[in-house]
C-alpha cells in the first residue's frame, strides 16, 4: 500500500514503517513558541531543567501577538520571554520581525520533507512549503523542545482536489473559504489534507500559504502541499536548501476525496461569528463596515498587499472606514515600501501599524467599538475575537474584498468596483 | 477515577472555541491561572465563574475547544474547578492539551444532560450516571495514550517519571 505524505513524514522522523492510525514518537525538526503561549511553555521547560532545544534546527520565539507592546503587564510577559531567549541562546524575533507564521519560513526553519511544531494554532501554514507542520499546547512544544522528540498519531488523509483556474480577483482565500463552508468547522478534525488540482498548480507560494493557514479552521492537524518548481523557487530565491520533498504515492489511501471547480468560486465571506459561516459577498451588499483589515498569518503577505492596492488604485478608503494594514514581516514591508505598493496604500487613506498580529486577536493596534462591524483578511471571526464582544459583527474575506468593502463601506464583491 | 459534580451547559454548544474558554484580553496579560478563572466562558456566559462549583462538569455538544491552540484554555477550566468535560466530540489541540494538564476529557452523547443535571463520571468504566434523571450514558474509552499521561499527572510529570515517552 502506498504512503500519503503524512505517512511518508512521520515514518522519516520515527524510524518505522508506520499507517494512519498508529502512535508514533517522531523526532521534530524545529519547534516555535510566540508571546502568548510562550511563558507556561518556558516554565515546563524550567520544570524539565532544560539547558538546550534538541530539536535538530534548535527553536525560535516570536513577540507578534501583542508587539509593540499595550501595556505593562504584557510588557512583563515580554520581559520573561526575553530573559529566558538570552539566558538559553534562542533566537529571538523582537517586536515588528512579524507573524511568527510568516518570520519563521523567511528564516529558513521549514523545509520540505520537515516535522515542525509551535505553540500556536496556525503552526499548519508551513504545509504550503511540502512540510508536515501542526499547533499544540505549550507543554507538548516544551516536550518536543526538551526531549528532541514529541509522540503523534498518524493521520488519515483527505485529498481536496480544485482543478480549474480562480477567476479574476478570486483567490486562494476565497477557495478556502469555499472549502471550510462545505467541509464545516470540525470536517477534517485530526486529518491531514493535502491539496491538489491545476489551480492549486498554478497558485502562488502565498496562496498556498494561506490555504495551509486556515486547514486548522476545519480541524486539520496537517496541510502538506506537494512539492513543485514553485516551492522550489521560493526556496532558492531564498537561499534555503530544497530538504527532502515528499510526494503521495499514486496508490496512497485517502480516507476522503473533495472535489471544487475554482473555475466556479466567486468572492466569499464567513459571517459572524464561525468561519464556516460562509456565504457569497455579493449576497452582504449593504452591510455596512467601518473597519476593515488587511493583514495577518492569512493574507499578510506581499501578493495580499499588491492585490488591495491594484484594487485601490486612483480610489480612496471611505470616509467611514478605518482601513489598518498590518504586513506579516519586515520583509513584506520592505518589498511593500520598494515597490510602491505601501505608498499607494497609505495614499488611499490606509493606516499601518506594525508587521505582526495586528488587530486579529484584540488586544491592539484596532479594536472595533461597540456595534461595529468590521471585515477582514485574518482566519477567525469568533465573537469577541478582536477585543471587544459587544455586537460587533466580524466577516472575514479575501484582500481584494476587503479593499472593495474599504471603498464602498460596505461588504462588496470586488468584481462589483 | 471517580468525579461528581454538577453540569453547565451553553447555547449554541457546538464549536465552544478556546476564546471563548478564555478571551485574548485576559490571556495575554493575566499570568496567574487562579485570576484567568474568572474570566473563564464570559463572552458566552458571564455569569459562569460565579456558578461554577468545585467538581463540576462543562457538558457541551460538537467540536468543544476549537480555534486558538491556548493551554490557558484547558488550564484556566482546571483552576475554575470544572473536573472533567463531557462533550460530542473535542477540537485535536484541545484535547492533547487538556490530558497534558491533568483535565480528564470524556467523549460521549450528552443530548439528555440538562444544565443542573447531577452527574457521576466513572473513568475506568467509561460510564456517566445522571442523578436527576438516572440515566446511564456509556462513553467511549480514554485512548491508552491519554490514560497514561493522566495517571502521570500530566506530559511533564510523565516526561520527569519515565526520562521519555513511556505510552505503551
């Protein structure tokens, strides 16, 4: 019987000859924490007498979530997380590196064929470079950190396949969003999804970025991507070595098979306050939004950006709008800044703030008021996500219609401006 | 192991996510989890640190700690007083997390459980016997996995005790 890539990963990192269904102890390549699952992580590792990671690429912490810093008692938290990163010799992405799920690929930590996990959720975005990467709890990255090693279940496998090309100013989040809608909230718990078609071939690396992003969303624990000349390039271009990319064999079994035409997708949106809450945007026209954000693990990335300035281009943001932009990295920002695409942004009445979290999870940079409604790039839409839980309504969609709903006011379809 | 308490329960209560468990406005600067507590289910419940006793059960339907992979969640129950959660079924973060912290995680049907109900959980026989109505519920069995990071006392106990994985 052939191998899915999960399969293939964790038989690599375990030494064994394993199936869906097994437990594993498999060796872990890299492990990442970020400020706000850092701290009880550094404190079961103070518990364990740790002294190093003995994970094979070593460990990163990354102060996104809450950076730059709102207030002093986070600051104390910074502080603890700081101490310890010097104290143990870890690196360190300070305040305005970015989203931990965008620095750590940048650094090279992620390569195909890899075992990665971190102490946050969306530790699933590194799939889209053919790695099997998942998020759990701060004491299993502590295990993992301190021993080398973490034990894993090995998944069943679910093939999504979008053959068909995404229309003009649909994208990689709008099929996505497609995909979450019919599979639901807890449609793959506990799988591995990997998706292919020709317009997952096609795709950019930060589409796949951000499809790998949100398969935790409907419960995934994995999203390999298979390995192509375009993963290839992002990695060269970059300066990182090509791993050991890992392929499903033709004869692998797949527990479950999902079929889209992106031919067929148009803009979506996940109204509040699931993200498989998901309908068409045009069906929302009229719902009136004064906030809009543009940013996040999900849809932070230079392609997002250039995508809603394409759009913005010779239009302003609407004068009820608040439009925040928070660039998933130093890096984004600086090829933003090169290339024009900031400018034209802030031009049109856009608002950055730091490359990072931003506003997603509610303790900074735009918190709505009460009431409000606001749409977003970012991969969750729970009540009270951003901070406040007083009738504020998220809706989460692609950059494009984000950039269209900053303009109008209201949730639009972006083939509709 | 035997538990006793009573049940809580929320609505809607499939898809309970872990920001809903525990809000990113605590979590991110409340470090001490006896002072998360009280802040645990507000933006579903507001009321429900207030309510909850020593011993009690969060009872719940599909999906319970989605979202957020948070240990505050799991973390922030336990220092609530809330002994085990019987749900449909568990969001897969939630669930490692919960029996790493010592947070018992039964898997059953909970449609007949009412809020208020008085509910006995009997680990070993994988049984929830409800007071009030005195129904039995049979619950699907604890992976041998978890069973052992439980009796540990947790991952880092187990990890302490054993200088490995020791989960066969």
């Amino acid at each position: 019987m052939g191998q899915t890539i999960a399969e293939k990963v964790l038989a690599a990192h375990s030494g064994s000859d394993c199936a869906a269904g097994d437990i594993v102890v498999a060796s872990v390549d890299f492990c990442m924490a970020q400020d706000g699952t850092s701290t009880m992580m550094i404190r079961e590792l103070e518990n364990l007498g740790f002294e190093h990671p003995k994970t094979a690429l070593g460990m990163g912490l990354v102060l996104d979530h809450n950076a730059p810093c709102p207030s002093v008692e986070v600051a104390r938290v910074h502080l603890r997380i700081r101490g310890f990163a010097d104290k143990n010799r870890i690196p360190l992405y300070e305040t305005g590196c970015g989203v931990c799920h965008q620095v750590v690929p940048e650094s090279g930590k992620v390569l195909p064929g890899s075992l990665v996990v971190g102490a946050d959720s969306h530790t699933c975005t590194y799939g889209a470079l053919n790695a099997c990467s998942t998020g759990l709890g701060s004491a299993d990255v502590a295990a993992a950190a301190y021993a080398g090693k973490l034990w894993f279940k090995v998944p069943e496998t679910y093939s999504i396949i979008a053959e068909g090309q995404l229309p003009d100013r649909v994208g990689a989040k709008d099929l996505m969003l497609k995909v979450i809608g019919r599979l639901t909230a807890d449609g793959a718990t506990y799988k591995s999804v990997e998706f292919t078609g020709a317009s997952v071939a096609s795709m950019g690396m930060d589409g796949r970025f951000t499809i790998a992003n949100m398969a935790v969303e409907m419960g995934a624990k994995f999203c390999p991507f298979s390995f192509d000349e375009k993963t290839s390039s992002w990695l060269s271009e970059r300066g990182f070595s090509a791993g050991a990319p890992v392929s499903s064999d033709p004869d692998a079994h797949f527990e479950k098979r999902f079929d889209f035409d992106a031919a067929d997708v148009v803009p979506q949106v996940a109204r509040p306050h699931s993200v498989d809450n998901v309908c068409d945007a045009s069906s929302l026209r009229g719902t009136k939004v004064q906030q809009a954000f543009l940013g996040t693990c999900t849809n932070g990335r230079l392609s997002d950006l250039e995508a809603a300035a394409r759009l913005m281009r010779g239009r302003t943001v609407n004068r009820g709008v608040r439009f925040i932009v928070a660039p998933a990295s130093r890096t984004v920002l600086l090829d933003a800044m090169a290339s024009g695409v900031a400018a034209q942004l802030v031009k049109a009445g856009a608002v950055f703030v730091a490359p990072g979290c931003g506003p997603c999870v509610g303790t900074h940079a735009g918190v709505p008021s009460d009431g409000e409604n606001v749409i977003s790039t970012a991969n969750r839409n729970f009540k009270g996500r951003m901070g406040n839980n007083r009738d504020v309504g998220i809706f989460l969609g692609s950059p494009e219609t984000i950039a269209a709903s900053a303009i109008t006011g209201e949730i639009t379809d972006p083939r509709e401006v | 192991m035997r538990l006793t308490g009573n049940a809580h329960r929320f609505s809607p209560d499939d898809d309970i996510n872990t920001d809903y468990i525990i809000s990113g406005r605590y979590k991110f600067r409340i470090d001490d989890m006896n002072e998360l507590a009280k802040h645990v289910m507000e933006d579903i419940d507001p009321v429900f640190s207030k309510k909850v006793c020593k011993g009690d059960f969060i009872v719940a339907g599909r999906n319970f700690g989605c979202g957020s992979s948070r240990e505050q969640a799991p973390r922030a129950l336990k220092a609530a007083g809330v002994s085990a959660v019987l749900a449909k079924s568990f969001a897969r973060i939630f669930y490692r997390s919960s029996f790493n912290i010592g947070l018992p995680l039964i898997e059953c049907d909970t449609d007949s459980i009412r809020a208020g109900d008085r509910l006995t959980v009997d680990l070993d026989a994988g049984l929830v016997t409800n007071s009030v109505t005195g129904e039995s519920i049979q619950t699907k069995s604890i992976p041998r996995t978890m069973q052992v990071l439980l009796e540990d006392g947790g991952l880092i106990e187990h990890l302490k005790k054993h200088g490995d994985f020791a989960l066969e």
